[in-house]
C-alpha cells in the first residue's frame, strides 16, 4: 500500500471519529514524519470550528483536577471534548510523564472524549512546537472543545495565549507562585481567572489581590471575570464553564476571535520556520571548522556571543547564496 494510500485511510477513519487513528497522526505530528505534514495539509481546510481553551498557572494549583471536572461539565452539556496536556520530559525516554493524567482517567472510556499527553522537550513556555499542529488534527477530528494544558513554568509559559481562543490562568490562595505570576507579567495574558482550592481562609484576600493586579494593567471592553472554584468537589466549575462560554460569544461578537486566530497562526509559522532554520544551521556546521574555530574563540572571550552570532549568519547567508 502506498504512502498516500494509507494518509487517506488514516484520514477516512479520523473524520469518521475513529480515536486511534486521532491518536496515530498525533503521533506523526509529534515525531516529526513526513506523513504528520502531509496530514496536517490535508486536513487543515476541515479546521476552525473547534473552541480552543488554553489553562496555564503555577504548579501545584490543580490544573489536572479542574480539566478533568471540565470535561465532565461539558459532556453533560453534550459537548465533545478533546484534552491535550504538555507534560515535562522524562530525561531518559523524553516521552511525557502521565502521573497528572490519573486524574483524566475517568473519561477514558467515553467516545466523547479523547485525552492525550504530549512531551514538552525542553520547548519554551512548556508547549511542544507540535502542539498547535495537534490541536489542527483534533479540530479537524470533530471536536467542539480542544483544552490545552501546559507544564507550570512561570512567565515563559505566556506563549500559551499563541495557541488559545480563550485563556484561563489557575491560581490558588496562600501561594508565593501565585504572588510571581501577578508579579511576572502574565496577569496581562488571562480572558478568564480562577481562584482553585477556593476553601482555603486565604481566598478573599487573594481575589483583592487578583482584582488589584488587574487595575494595573491595560483595560478593554472585555472584563475578566475570577471565578473561585474548589475543583476536586466540582464546586465553581459550572460557573467557569460559563465564563468560557462567555468569553468566546464576546470574542465572536467583537470579531476579535478571527483577529486573534490570525495572530496564532502567523505565530505557529514563524515559530516553525524559526525551529526548522536552527535544525538546518546546526546541521550545516556541524562539520565546519571555521565556526567550530569561531565558537572556541567566543569560550577564550576573543569574540562576545553577538558578534560571533553576525559572523555565523553572514557565513549561513554566503551559502545560500
């Protein structure tokens, strides 16, 4: 059978719902086949319809938990529901560490739902460079909810907002990461805030505090709302649900939805064509020694890292050329 042959069987059963053919072109996307881009290509016009929902906070906040609540406030809803969670690397198989993921088991079993767990691979920001070609492929697979969890890695993690509809940032009373990420910068990115573990005596105060971050920064026509949940008792999640919901009807009314869609995808390509024009230089001078001698001149402090950076690009340009 052919190459072709089997993308278009492949592509036949993902449209058809079919969970392990979702499963097998995430995995060409994720490992980089040839066969994942062609898939990608070909499904891309059957994109857009999906919500994209992306979750970001520190760790510890109970991310997992309030997905997994989520998923099952949406089923009720008769909403199906894709999750796709960005985990650390194991340093040994560099493939996703699927503790967290425990808590997701419950919906396994439901055909509404499908769950998957990517390896973040050291990206920036904990989102995997595939991740947004993944949520394409889940998209395309029918999907009216796709729900990105990232790793909680502070302020780089504000990259999640270039793969989002709609932004939701964790928090939880009591914790100096949650005092970091008001200080950080990435109480600029949230459309939705949640207070989680909202029965800690600290809640109160840490909404003042959340209110009082949010005054600082730009204003807009859109106003984010906080939404204290206690999510291992599915307390607050129909609310959140609602506030989603809410935020993706202003979006649409405002038209700023395919405004920010727009900003995603260029995003998505300069990103991609940044990571694979670092993969061709490295490759390319691997075996060069004059920029092996140029980089051992950058460790003896002859040359500073920004000029022996110009050399090495004019060097890549004269190539080209």
């Amino acid at each position: 059978m052919s190459a072709g042959t089997t993308s278009s069987d492949l592509i036949d059963r993902l449209l058809a719902g079919e969970k392990r053919a979702l499963g097998r072109a995430i995995s060409l996307v994720e490992n980089g086949d040839p066969a994942g881009a062609e898939l990608v290509s070909e499904l891309y016009p059957r994109t857009g319809r999906a919500r994209v929902v992306g979750f970001t906070g520190p760790p510890g906040v109970g991310k997992s938990t309030m997905i997994g609540a989520l998923v099952k406030e949406m089923r009720e809803r008769d909403r199906r529901v894709a999750v796709l969670s960005i985990d650390p690397s194991s340093p040994f198989t560099r493939g996703a560490l699927l503790g967290d993921r425990i808590r997701l088991s419950e919906h396994f079993l439901d055909e509404g739902v499908f769950i998957r767990s990517m390896a973040s691979r050291g990206a920036l920001g904990g989102l995997a460079e595939a991740t947004l070609q993944a949520a394409l492929v889940m998209d395309a697979a029918g999907f009216d909810d796709i729900l990105l969890e990232t790793v909680g890695v502070g302020q780089a993690e504000i990259d999640v907002v270039d793969h989002a509809d709609t932004v939701v940032l964790a928090l939880m009373p009591g914790s100096g990461d949650s005092i970091q990420a008001l200080k950080a910068g990435v109480m600029e990115i949230p459309d939705v805030i949640v207070v989680n573990k909202a029965e800690h005596p600290l809640t109160d105060t840490m909404v003042r505090e959340v209110r009082t971050a949010l005054s600082l920064g730009p204003s807009g026509d859109w106003k984010v709302p906080i939404i204290k949940t206690v999510a291992s008792e599915g307390r607050g999640i129909p609310e959140l649900l609602d506030a989603i919901a809410e935020h993706r009807a202003f979006v649409e009314e405002s038209g700023t939805l395919e405004e920010r869609r727009a900003r995603n995808l260029r995003s998505e390509v300069l990103g991609l064509a940044a990571a694979r024009m670092r993969r061709e230089l490295e490759l390319r001078i691997a075996e060069d020694e004059t920029v092996a001698a140029l980089l051992e001149s950058v460790v003896r402090r002859e040359t500073d890292p920004a000029t022996a950076a110009e050399r090495l690009l004019e060097r890549s340009r004269r190539s080209d050329a």
